[in-house]
C-alpha cells in the first residue's frame, strides 16, 4: 500500500453515512470493524480463532523541520492485546493459548511529496492471523500489503471485556466477512445483543 493510501486509510477512515461512532459504539464497515476500548473483537478463519482488545489510543502532535523534510499533524498509536487458539477447539481457557500484547502506530508521513515515508507498526499479530490496523480500535478483514478482498476472515463485535467470557460457539454472535455490499452502521454496546433479558 503506497503511503498515500495508507495515511487516507490511518487518519481519515471512511465512516460514510453511518458517521463517526461515539466511545460507546461499534463501526460495522464494508472492509473493517472499528472496536471501542476494552471491548472484545472475535477473529476465525477456518478452525483457527483470535481475541483482539484495545486497551489504549492516543495522539501524539509532531511538528519537524529537517534538511530533506516538513512533517507536522499527529502521530498515531494504540495498545492491543491478542489471545491465539489455533488447535480448532475455539477454547480459550487452555494453557496452549498464545497471548501478545503490542504497541501499534502510524506516524505522519516525513518527506516531500512522493518521497515521503513513514515506519511504523500497523499490523496486528495474533497466532499465525496477521490483519490491518488503520487508526484507533480498527480491524481490518486483510493484512497489510493484501488488495481489499475476502480472505476468509470472520469478525464478531461483543460485550465481553475479559478473555474468561469468551465462548466462540455463543449464539448470540454475529459473524462478519468483507462485504462491499454491505451498508455501514454503528452499534451501541448495549444493544449488540437484542435476545438479553433485562
């Protein structure tokens, strides 16, 4: 992805009609789903299943003058937790679970026009799942460097804050695919699951 896209992508996410969710809401979108903080985003691909959490976004002003290059806005960053089940049995109350926890961020491109670059970490790792990151609680259904497609990874949105409530066969989740089709929305957390007794 050239750095062009990927700052469009980092700094400027296409929310269309739905708008941009508040902090207690969840983005379904036609490429990714956007997480609020502390709230668990289930990944499968075949047998293979993932936990995503955000613990933590944040900003960081720059503004730099160098011989070669002006680079001035915010950089970009967010803390993540992954838990990795891939021995198809979805449970993650195993010991054989592999957790991570990483650091992600985008900072503002340095340079002059084309020649402008920017390393930073934008790839969330979980197991051998590898998916794009492109500003705040973002999860893409691709990795970076991949065309925008389906690849067989599914996202389920959820409630759940801590890896004990997590049960991958619950019946009340919600299963997303790429879907170009697809009509963005925000979800309210309380309302992700209808079927609850109050």
């Amino acid at each position: 992805m050239q750095t062009g896209e990927r700052e469009v992508l980092a700094f400027n996410f296409y929310f269309g009609d739905a708008g941009t969710p508040s902090p207690n809401e969840i983005h379904i979108g036609k490429t990714a789903i956007v997480m609020p903080l502390e709230k668990i985003l289930l990944v499968r691909k075949g047998s293979e299943y993932c936990v995503i959490k955000f613990s933590k976004f944040w900003s960081e002003n720059t503004s730099e003058v160098g011989t070669l290059f002006v680079a001035s806005g915010s950089d970009e960053y967010a803390m993540y937790e992954s838990y990795y089940q891939g021995d198809k049995t979805g449970d993650f109350s195993k010991k054989n679970v592999l957790f991570k926890k990483e650091k992600l961020s985008f900072p503002k491109p340095r340079g002059i026009g084309r020649l402008a670059f920017s390393f930073g970490n934008d790839e969330i790792k979980c197991g051998s799942i590898k998916l794009q990151w492109s500003g705040e609680g973002s999860v893409h259904f691709y990795r970076e460097g991949q065309k925008m497609g389906d690849y067989g990874i599914e996202l389920a949105p959820t409630k759940w804050i801590d890896i004990s409530e997590v049960n991958v066969f619950d019946p009340r989740l919600k299963w997303y695919r790429y879907d170009e089709k697809r009509k963005r929305a925000n979800i309210p957390v309380d309302k992700l699951w209808n079927d609850e007794k109050k």
